[in-house]
C-alpha cells in the first residue's frame, strides 16, 4: 500500500518507506547503518498500524543467530 498524505507518515517512517520500496530485503542492522534510525522495529510497528504493509521472516544462520528481514508485502 502506498501512502498518498504525506502527512500520514512521520518524517523517520517516509525514509524507511522510500528505503522499503527500492525493493529486497532488509536486516534492522541494514536499516540502522544507512537511515541512522536506533531502533527501526518502532517504525515498522507504526507503519503496520497505519495501514503499511510490511512483511518480515525471521532467519536462522548456521551458527544459530537469529535475525528478521523486512519488505514491503505485495
């Protein structure tokens, strides 16, 4: 879903949207390193409540750390 008020979204949740929307997936730590944003999950959660459609699915690396990716859903 693609917000058409800019005033719908807080300033920090337009950035992550504009980074969401180039496509891929993203880590938290990739949102961190390049938006500066200290914890990016608070963003998500706001956005999801405004109507974003944000999907996520948790990832298990062989060394047994866990870490989700973030997308804009379809």
């Amino acid at each position: 879903m693609k917000p058409t008020d800019p005033n719908r979204l807080t300033r920090q949740e337009q950035r992550l949207y504009e980074m969401l929307s180039r496509g891929g997936r993203y880590t938290v730590a990739d949102i961190t390193r390049e938006l500066g944003q200290c914890d990016p999950r608070g963003h998500i959660s706001r956005m999801r409540r405004k109507g974003i459609g944000i999907a996520d699915k948790r990832v298990t690396r062989p060394d047994g750390v866990n870490y989700k990716l973030y997308w804009l859903a379809e």
